[in-house]
C-alpha cells in the first residue's frame, strides 16, 4: 500500500478529510490534501477536459495529473494541471529518457535586437548559428518540449549586429574596390557600429574583433523562409509598427499553413494591426513574448 492510500485510508476511518488544512506544510500535508475532497474535484475537472487522453502527446491514454505550476498549491486552477499518460509523466519527472510526444518544430518570428528576448527560452541560442539549426528539444513550454528552427543571429554584446537593417547578422554587403571599381563582397558585412571597420582579405574585421564574413541579406532571408517552412508553429512578437521583416514572416507563415500565434505588446498596435490579428490562429496583447507563448500553448497545446 502507497503512502498516499494509507493516509487516506486514515482520513476516510476517520471521517477527517479537512485535517490537511491545518497539518504543517509538507510531504505528509501534500499527500494528505491528494486525498481531500477538494482535489477529487479538481481531479474530476482535468479528467473530464482530457477525455480520457493525454493532453502532451494526444495519443496515449491519460493516467495522472501532473502540475504545471506550484504556484497556487492547494488551490490550484484547472489550467495548473494537465492530465498525462504514465509515459509523458515519466518523462517529465526524469524516471524515463523516452519521450512519447514527437517534437513540434517551433519558430519565433519578432524583431531582432541586443540581447533578444529569445535567450530567455532557447536554450543554448547564444553558441548557435544557422548551421546548427534546429536545435532539438531547445524550448520547454507547458510541459511539451520544442525543437527551434530560427531565426538565428550573432549574440554581439557590443550591439554591433543589431543596427537597423542587421537582422542580427548585418545583413549588408561589404564593398571593395577592384580594378579602380567598387564593387559588394558577397556574403561579407559592414560592423554595425560603423565605426573602425577595415578590410583584410575579403573579411570585415571591426575594432571589437567581432565575428566577421556574415551572411548577406539574400542568404538572411532564404535562411528564415525555409526555417518557416519546416516549422509547425510560428510565433510572432510584435512590439513596435516598424517590424517589416516580422511582417513578411506572418505573411509566409499564413501562406505555408503553419498554425500562427501573433503577440502584441499593447492594445493599440494590435488595432492598429487588425488584419495580422484576424488571420492569425491566435491573436493577443501580452506584457512579454514569454508570457504570450505560455498563454498560447496553454490554450492550444499540440494544435
């Protein structure tokens, strides 16, 4: 017999179903309240929205409900609970390396800016580039693990590649004179900072020593079209009216029927922006793209 059975075994006996309320926080007040009234409930609540199935992989069916946050404990919310298969759960608590959901390939469309909000949940951007797309199993969202396709930039802390146009890689061509012609360096890029740049051998080199020989903005933007095209989900964080190149990514992202989640950071750029919200699978104003996903996944998770 479990610790739990037999804790509520005592309370049943006893008729005292409410004595978790006043025991001391801890394992034995957890496991008493697992056995309360209230969480039946709440228990019968989750059960019921799942039908049966679990709600990370949709395929197995569900057999224990698992927080997704503590935050509330012992007066939980529905949507602090999802009901999961014992391979999903598993997996969670690391009692297995097996995952039983396949991965939704994710992209974060959103102006790209010094130190981007994108660090905060892709683990490992800062040391990747294109050439390390995706990432597998990069972003942990609501309990369901992502693989990230883009985009991907030059983590500059000197702000060098997040000028305007940069796109996070510079993103425009270099210049050099050949035969008493200027001609573009293809490929090559301007330091952002447009101060100290010189020439040497065909590579940029700037007074940080910053990496050098970036993509140019063709190869951009073939790069984050077809990231866009191998994802299932898009996000976009729209937080300014000047995002042209988020725009466009909306815009392929619509056209290639990737389910699209669109973030704005106040009322009125998502008035302003009315169609983007209408065609959008799930549109919204939120106080931070880190906030928005969460809410995103939390109401269409695996959808």
């Amino acid at each position: 017999m479990s610790r739990r059975e037999e804790i509520g075994n005592i309370l049943k006996a006893h008729a005292v179903w409410d004595l978790w309320k006043t025991m001391p926080d801890g394992p034995e007040k957890y496991q008493a309240y697992l056995c309360s009234p209230e969480w039946g409930r709440l228990r019968a609540i989750v059960t019921k929205r799942s039908g049966g199935k679990c709600e990370r992989c949709k395929v197995n069916d569900a057999a224990a409900v698992h927080h997704l946050t503590y935050q509330r404990k012992y007066q939980e919310l529905p949507e602090d609970l999802i009901h999961y298969c014992q391979g999903c759960h598993d997996y969670t608590h690391g009692k297995s390396t097996v995952d039983p959901m396949p991965r939704r390939k994710l992209y974060l469309a959103g102006k790209v800016e010094k130190n981007c909000w994108r660090h905060s949940l892709v683990n490992k951007l800062r040391e990747a580039d294109w050439d390390n797309a995706p990432l597998l199993a990069a972003v942990e969202i609501g309990g369901e693990t992502f693989d990230y396709v883009g985009p991907f930039f030059v983590s500059c802390d000197h702000g060098c590649y997040h000028g305007d146009g940069t796109h996070g890689c510079l993103g425009k061509n270099g210049t050099e004179e050949v035969h008493g012609e200027v001609v573009e360096i293809e490929y090559a890029s301007v330091c952002g900072s447009g101060n100290g740049d010189f020439l040497y051998r065909n590579s940029l080199v700037d007074k940080h020593g910053c990496r050098q020989g970036c993509e140019g903005q063709e190869f951009i933007v073939n790069k984050c079209l077809e990231a866009i095209d191998n994802s299932d989900v898009v996000m976009a964080w729209i937080d300014t009216p000047n995002c042209f190149g988020t725009l466009c990514e909306i815009g392929f992202a619509v056209g290639k029927y990737k389910t699209l989640w669109v973030a704005f950071a106040s009322d009125a750029l998502m008035s302003d922006m009315w169609f983007i919200k209408t065609i959008a699978s799930k549109a919204g104003v939120f106080s931070s793209p880190t906030d928005a996903l969460f809410s995103f996944h939390r109401e269409y998770a695996h959808a």
